[in-house]
C-alpha cells in the first residue's frame, strides 16, 4: 500500500497519454505550444508495464488525461489493457469531447466508465474564443453521445477567466436544472506557458457562486465534496453544480492523488515541480522491484499541499504537459 509521511493513502493515479491536444484553450497553454516527440512519450507498453506496478501498490483508481488523451494513436487499445489489469477498480477520462461522438462507444466497450468533459461557454463564438479552435457543436454532441453510451454521470467542468466566460456561468449552470448532469466551475491555476493570464485573470470560485445565486436563488449544499468539489445544487435541479477552488480554498489535506506525466515522470502534486523519472530507469532496463521503490519513496515523500498563498507558482511545465 502506498501511503505518505502524514498517513495519506494515495490510490488514485491520474495518467497523461499525451501533452498534445486538438485545441489551445487559452488558460492552458500559448497558441504556438511546442510538443513532445511521440519517441519521448511511453509506449503503449510502457503505460500498461507503469500501471500494473501502480496497482500492485494499491492505486485503484485511474483518470487518462493529457494533453487531450483521445488524440492518442490505439486509445481504445490502452483503455482495455488498463481496465483489464487487476486491482484497478475506476478508469475515468478527462476529455475536450470533440472526438467523443466517435469515440464515446468503442471507449464504453473498451471498460472506461466515466467522462469530464470540458466546456466552458454555451456560446459558439466565446467557446471558439477560449478554446482557439474548438467548435461548440462538435463538443456538445460528444457529451450527448456519452450520455447516450452510459459513460455516465456526465460531468462538466469549466474553468473560468475574466474576460472571456464569466457571465457564461449562468448558462452553464443552466444546463443542470433539467439534466442529471454535474456541471463544475475550474479556479484557473498558474502554470508555465500562459502565468500572466492564469494570475490576471482568476475569477475565484466564490465570486462564481455569487452570481450562480444572484440568479437561481441559494443553492443548496448537503456539504458533500465528490472528489475535489463541493457539491451544490439548484432547488429541484436535477443535476448538480460543484465548486473547485483549488487556489482559494485547497483541498490538499484530503488528497490521494499522483500524477504520471506523458513522457513517465510520477508528479505527486499538479502544483509543485517536483518530479521523479521512472521512464528513463524502465527504459534503461531497472528492476521493477526497484521502480516500486522509487513510486513508494515518492509517493512518502508527496508534499502536504501547494504553494500558492506563499506566491510559489510551479513553472517547469505547462498544464498541457503535466495532466490535468
Ligand atoms: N484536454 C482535456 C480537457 O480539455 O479536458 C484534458 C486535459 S485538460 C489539461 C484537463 C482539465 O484541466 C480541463 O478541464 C481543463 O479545463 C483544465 N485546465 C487546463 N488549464 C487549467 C488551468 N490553468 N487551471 C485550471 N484548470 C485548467
């Protein structure tokens, strides 16, 4: 079992296939993001070798994400080999949706159970906006498709940014009163690559909420968290709305998480550089004996919790090339 210095038992791994993407939302990465050589990211085998370790170690629950992961070659393939080694209980995956109309059955068939799929505006041009590239439509049917596949509860998430969406709460917070959907409003949080925009531009989950009220009135909370987000609900909505102040109000304490970057590097938190390279030791042909130790040495020593309030912004990356 994998547990921290402060008693924390990690079991939830979040794997990037990938750090390139088919959009370039803007409180991501800059719009001319160089990405990494496919030579430089790990193998298909590579993966499924990382996860089986991970699992003999007790992490049961994985989230594929990127980069956008559904832009990785055999995608469907890594889904059934996760999903079939033994130990792992969860495989989510956190996607753009655009490829997702396609995707969402052969992804279902596969094993995968859940989808996030980010959405930040209803309205086509703020969406292309954001997004750089990204057409509404092509992402609104994927999450119908989803939906429709059982790759269910949909979840929502939008990350918001003054300027761009943060009138467009409302509408999206909308989409829950007749929908058993969850719709999570994202603090946006600094990286490298675009700090400026991510620290000028950060609408806090509060100031979200403020205006989610103003309109449909209190909402009720039961004070549950699914994940990192409070959970809150319109009265007689059928789905739900969750908050991830991740800047304002961490959820550090309670986290379970390791993160193992496309080109292999376990990150026990999103926010701090701190990096342990298990691809060039599996690639260089180390035991796998000692690549646990080195999981279970890291994992001893993730931190307690980010630096942010302290002003320390983790730039040896950017959100696209950690995994969100
Ligand atoms: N491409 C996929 C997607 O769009 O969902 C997966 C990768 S993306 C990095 C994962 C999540 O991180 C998305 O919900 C995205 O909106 C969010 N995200 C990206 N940059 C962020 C930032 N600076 N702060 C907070 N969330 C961010």
């Amino acid at each position: 079992m994998a547990i921290d210095r402060f008693g924390r038992r990690i079991h939830y791994l979040r794997i990037s296939l990938t750090d390139h993407c088919n959009l370039r939302c803007v409180y991501c990465m800059p719009e001319d993001q160089v990405f990494r050589p496919n030579a430089d990211l790990m193998q298909d085998d590579e993966i499924l070798l990382l996860t089986r370790l991970f699992a003999d170690l007790g992490f049961d629950k994985i989230r594929l994400t990127g980069g956008e992961p559904t832009v990785r070659a055999h995608i469907v393939e890594i889904v059934r080999g996760i999903t079939s080694t033994p130990g792992i209980r969860s495989l989510s995956m956190t996607t753009n949706g655009v490829l997702l109309s396609r995707l969402a059955r052969p992804l279902k068939d596969a094993g995968l159970q859940r989808v996030n799929v980010s959405i930040d505006s209803l309205n086509p041009d703020k969406f292309k906006r954001l997004t750089r590239w990204g057409k509404l439509e092509d992402v609104w049917k994927g999450i119908l498709a989803a939906e429709e596949v059982g790759l269910t509860p949909v979840k929502l998430n939008a990350v918001v940014v003054k300027g761009y969406n943060e009138e467009d709460v409302i509408d999206l917070a909308a989409l829950t009163i007749d929908r058993p959907w969850q719709m999570r409003f994202i603090e946006m949080m600094p990286f490298a690559g675009v700090t400026d925009l991510q620290t000028g531009q950060l609408i806090t989950a509060a100031n979200i909420q403020e205006k989610i009220e103003a309109e449909f009135g209190q909402l009720e909370t039961s004070h549950e968290y699914d994940g990192e987000a409070r959970i809150f609900r319109i009265p007689g909505a059928k789905g739900e709305i969750g908050f991830i102040s991740s800047v304002t109000v961490p959820f550090c304490s309670a986290c379970t998480r390791a993160r193992l970057t496309q080109d292999g590097v376990l990150r026990m938190c999103l926010l701090r550089e701190k990096e342990i390279d298990l691809l060039t030791p599996l690639r260089n042909g180390a035991m796998l004996d000692d690549l646990r130790d080195m999981i279970l040495q890291g994992v001893w020593e993730k931190p307690w919790g980010h630096g942010l309030a302290d002003g320390i912004i983790p730039l040896n990356r950017a959100m696209n090339e950690i995994g969100g």
